[in-house]
C-alpha cells in the first residue's frame, strides 16, 4: 500500500510537472524580479547597483505618478460599472431561446479577443477630427481624442466596447445555471418581470458579479496598449494611466528600478480592492442552488 501511495503521488508531481515549470518561470520568477529590481538601480546597460529604498521614496514622492495613479482609478470608477451593466442586459437577451443565439456571443466576444492595439488603431480611425467615421455621422469637428475634457471618456468608450462582450457571456452562463424550478416557483409567489430579476436573478447571479467585477478591475489597471495606441497618455497626461507611467519609467528613463516600484504598488491597490470586494459579497452569496 505504501508503495502504491508514493507511485501515485510521484505520477501526481509528474503530471504536474510542466504546469509547475510553467508557473515558476512564468511568475514566481518575475514576481522575484520585480522585487529585486525595486531595491536596485539599473540604466539598461550600466551595472547594477544597490540602493535600499531609494526607488521607493521617489516612486512615493512623484507627483506624476500619484496623477497616473488617479487616472487609473478614474478610469477604473468609469469602465467597470458601466460594462457590468450592460453586460448584464446583453445578457438577459442573448441568454433566452432565439435562433441565431450562437452567432451573436460570438460577435459580442470578437472585440475582447481582438489585439488591443488593433482596436485601438481602429477606434483612432473612428475618433479622427476630419475623416472620422463618429465626425461624420454627427455632421461637425470635435476632437475626441485631443480634447482634455474627452480623451479620458473617449478611452472609457473603447474599454467597455472591448469588454462588455466578455461579461455578457460570463452572465449568460451565470443565467443559464439557475434551475428553472426556482424562476418558476418565483413567478407563482409573484415575481415576474423586474421582480424576478431584482429578486431572484440578481442574488442568485453574486458569484458572477463577483468574478466580473475582479476581472475588470484587474483589466482596467492593466490597460496600455489600448491607451498607447489612442493618445499615448495624452492630452494634458489626462489619460497617462499607471501602466503607461512605467512603460515610461521603465524604457524611456530607463529606470525599471523604480517602475518596479511602481508595479508593487499598484499591485497592492488592486488586492485592497479585490479583498474588499470578496469581504462585501462573502456574506451575500451562495454557490448552492
């Protein structure tokens, strides 16, 4: 038996192998970089030299990125809750019998698994002063992308188009998992329509809230080829988000020290968030139907 035991756990181990090798090399290895290159200094090509917490207290202390920091936040605040809701009404109607039901989420899901610079090409051909489709259809010049006042909403724009069709099929999923006994025990005790949506529905769909809003959190910080592709962080830094300061920082400074420094520390905002998001649904939700 004893023998039995370990040949088994070493087919485990084996079998796990390359998943493992891939994890390590994939990231546990650079999460280990990042942290040893936030306590060094390095221009790319000269030596590597020790400063303590040195990047730390510049990262800390530059209000350029405290801005980029605000914007992604912003940005954050903008994108999430308005691609959940719509995601969520595309999904009450592509979830129901319909021929040709196939076909829409695949439409819906071709932005998220497009390249993002490719949309971001495109949407810069939308949103172009002169020749812009957006310009034409409206009959006047406005600078989408130029503007102070609408780079930002212009992003947002693009970010819940990418995206809205991603969360659409994780609701539609989350909607077809409801047993359809309790919809209709629903409709006898009264709940029909938006009753049966706010009453029923919506609980029983706070698992893939919860997924959804982790995951467009966890996008919307990690947003820069989209950006990069749009305003390069312009007008006026109003859509420099953090991903494009340490792009910045990293390449153009040539200080990755410090855009690891960076990386940490957005790191830190986003498991805040993502812990205070589990704390509020942890007692307002149940996996069991």
């Amino acid at each position: 038996m004893r023998r039995t035991t370990v040949r088994r756990v070493a087919t485990s181990y084996a079998l796990l192998l390359p998943s493992l090798i891939g994890v390590g090399f994939f990231l546990l290895l650079p999460i280990v970089a990042v942290l040893w290159l936030s306590v060094h200094s390095w221009n790319l090509l000269g030596p590597i030299d020790f400063v303590g917490m040195r990047n730390w207290r510049a990262v800390l202390s530059d209000p350029q990125f405290g801005h980029s920091l605000l914007v992604t936040i912003t940005l954050t605040a903008i994108v999430v809750p308005v691609q959940t809701a719509l995601g969520f009404l595309i999904a009450t109607l592509l979830a129901r019998p319909m021929r040709g039901g196939t076909t829409l989420r695949v439409l819906y899901a071709l932005p998220w698994v497009c390249a993002p610079v490719a949309v971001g090409v495109v949407w810069q051909w939308i949103f172009a002063p002169t020749d812009g489709a957006l310009n034409a259809v409206l009959g006047q010049r406005i600078e989408w992308l130029t503007d102070p006042g609408l780079a930002q909403p212009a992003v947002a724009v693009v970010s819940v188009w990418s995206n809205v069709g991603y969360v659409a099929l994780f609701f539609v999923a989350g909607i077809r998992a409801i047993p359809q006994e309790i919809l209709d025990a629903g409709e006898l005790d009264g709940a029909a329509g938006w009753r049966r949506t706010r009453w029923l529905v919506l609980p029983l769909l706070r698992p893939t809230m919860l997924f959804v809003l982790a995951t467009g959190v966890l996008t919307t910080f990690q947003t820069f080829d989209t950006v990069y592709a749009l305003t390069k962080g312009g007008p006026d830094h109003r859509t420099d988000v953090v991903a494009m300061r340490m792009y910045s920082e990293a390449f153009d400074a040539a200080h990755p020290g410090r855009a690891a420094v960076m990386a940490l520390v957005v790191f830190a905002v986003v498991f805040a968030i993502t812990v205070a998001q589990h704390r509020y649904f942890r007692n307002r939700t149940s996996y069991e139907f």
